[in-house]
C-alpha cells in the first residue's frame, strides 16, 4: 500500500483527476481518496511509488509520502515536551 497526502486535493474533480492519472500508470490499482484528511490510498498492481507520485504531480497536485509528512510534523514541532511547546 502507497499512501500520498495530497493537501491541493479539495473537491471531488480532484478525486476523480487522481484517480484517473493513477489507473493511466497502474490500470489494475486499488485507489482510496479521503478527502477529509487529503489521503490517497494506493494498492499498486505493477507501478513503483515514485512512478504514481511523478503522475500525480504531472496531474498539478503535490503528493507527500505519508512517512515523509509524518516526519515534517515532528521537526516542525515546538520544544518543550509536548506539540503546544508547555
């Protein structure tokens, strides 16, 4: 399972773009979008991350491996013990 944050991705057209451009690399992918938390779900048949990732963004949308936006959000993070920086 890939997994994308996609933050650009707000209605429905964008679901369907992701969607469209993900199955043009991978015809026989499993795709789940959440748009609620910008998420798009990916079990590849035969594509690579990378090649999905690369359609995506040629579709105008910014996908970040969930690993990556995980590890942002902890850098970004306030010092002090907790994420309000008390």
């Amino acid at each position: 399972m890939v997994t994308f944050e996609v933050n650009d991705m707000t209605c429905r057209h964008c679901i369907d773009t992701i969607t469209k451009v993900v199955w043009s690399v991978d015809r026989g992918a499993k795709v789940e979008v959440d748009l609620a938390t910008h998420r798009v779900h990916i079990e590849p048949t035969e594509a690579e991350a990378q090649e999905l990732s690369d359609a995506i963004t040629e579709a105008g949308y910014t996908p970040i491996p969930v690993q990556a936006a995980a590890v942002s959000l902890v850098a970004a993070a306030p010092r002090g013990g907790c994420c309000c920086g008390s």
